[in-house]
C-alpha cells in the first residue's frame, strides 16, 4: 500500500514542480507565523498534562470515509475546546480525501499549531507545507532512504519548520536518534502486516532510553488505559484520530480520554 501511495505522489510532484511561485526565494519574501508545534507538546508534558495531537481525517483506504460531511470549523473548535495541543490535518487527496484546502481552513479556525499529515517525499512538498501554513511535517522514514530523509529534515529546519519523524521499528528508530530528531512519532501499525498494538510504542521507547527526545506514539490509542500504559513507558504524547473523528461527540471522548 505505501509503495502505490509514493507512485502515486511521485506524479503529484511532478505536476506540483511546475508551479513557479514554490521556491525557497519566494518564501524569503513573504511573512508566514509560525506556531510552535514541538514547543506546545513539551510545554504541555511539562505542565503534567496529556499531550494529543487531535487528527482530521476524512476517510481511511481500508474503512472508507470516518466522517462524512465534515465540519472543518466546528470540530476544530471542539480539539481546541476539549485541550487539544496540536491538530493534525490529512491533506492528501486520493487515498485519504483530504486537502491543502482543508489545512488552510482549519488554521484560520484554531490558535493551535498545525501538522501536515502526507507523504512528503520531496523538497517542494517541504516549500509548499510552509506557504500553505503547516507548522509542522511528517516524515515518513519507511518512505524514504536515509540520504533523503536527512536532506529533507534539514530544509525543513531551514524553514522553520517543525518535523514529526514516524518510525515503526528499531532501525528506523535509530535513524532518526541518530540525526538528533527532537519529535519522533512511533507508529503502532506494523506496515507488513496492517496488525496495530500499542507495544510497538512501548518496545521502542524503552529502546529510545532517556535522550531528550519527544515520543508521540500514533495508531490504536482507544482507552484511557492505553494512554496510562504508555505512559508508564515514557510516552507522553499521543496522535489520535480514529477514535475522535469516529465518536458522536470528538469534544467529550477526546476529554474522556486525557481527563
């Protein structure tokens, strides 16, 4: 499945490197604020609270669409309501139904920052996340190799970006220790099999160790438990989606989960 998602991405860039204005020049020129991403989960942490980056996602490739007739501004509101940290948005469109349009919505409706959610593969994906707002990006380190990643990682400092480095096991893992990543998301998902546990989380953070690096584990979080479990791990912040973009009332479950 990632393999065709990247094909598939690898032909949106090509059309996207056609347009002229996404340069790092252009950017110099124009005045974009930035919100801290990594600052507000560390400040969170430190102020004893949970951490949750509250996702956006319109649909899943193997669930179909989560929400229909999504209200941007409404359950924007509700995870900056509810003491969302972050809000992540899904912004690619033909697997996951999201937008660029629906990144730019949802700044204007929130004072939190913003993670782009997609599969950057390229730099003028990095250049085109800043001119559309993104606080932060994912990168994916199963996406990528290692000569790539690291390129992709410093343009994203240049720019002042925040970067979410997703890793699913222990060489990946060290990956990202090694290049001195400050955010590293630990996906629960196993990309072989589309199992997700928790314990991928707990496994990789006791492998993580105390350096000074922000854990988020992402994928699977559905009770409070697990988020005490993680906890007693290490872990203190978690990416939730599913379980909030599914639920009648995203305001309440995300405050049943972190109160």
């Amino acid at each position: 499945m990632l393999e065709e998602i990247i094909k598939n991405k690898e032909k949106e860039i090509s059309a996207l490197k056609l347009d002229q204005s996404l340069t790092i020049n252009s950017l110099s020129k124009m005045n974009i604020p930035k919100r801290n991403f990594l600052q507000n989960i560390r400040d969170q942490i430190d102020n004893g609270k949970t951490a949750v980056i509250a996702e956006i996602k319109r649909h899943s490739p193997s669930k179909g669409y989560l929400r229909k007739n999504l209200d941007l501004k409404k359950i924007s509101e509700q995870y900056e309501n509810a003491g969302a940290t972050c809000i992540s948005v899904l912004t690619d469109e033909k697997y996951f139904k999201g937008s660029k349009k629906d990144l730019i919505e949802v700044k204007a409706y929130t004072s939190l920052p913003i993670l782009r959610k997609d599969f950057i593969i390229d730099e003028v994906q990095i250049i085109e996340s800043k001119y559309i707002g993104a606080d932060c990006i994912l990168l994916i380190l199963a996406a990528l190799s290692e000569e790539k990643f690291v390129a992709l990682y410093n343009l994203s400092n240049e720019l002042n970006l925040d970067v979410l480095v997703e890793v699913h096991d222990e060489k990946e893992l060290n990956i990202a220790l090694k290049n001195n990543c400050k955010l590293i998301g630990i996906n629960n998902r196993d990309l072989r099999t589309f199992e997700v546990s928790i314990q991928t989380s707990i496994n990789l953070s006791n492998s993580a160790g105390d350096r000074n690096v922000t854990l988020v584990s992402e994928s699977g979080i559905e009770t409070k438990e697990d988020i005490k479990k993680l906890k007693q791990s290490g872990i203190k912040a978690f990416l939730i989606g599913e379980k909030l973009i599914t639920a009648k009332d995203p305001e309440n479950e995300l405050q049943e989960l972190t109160n």
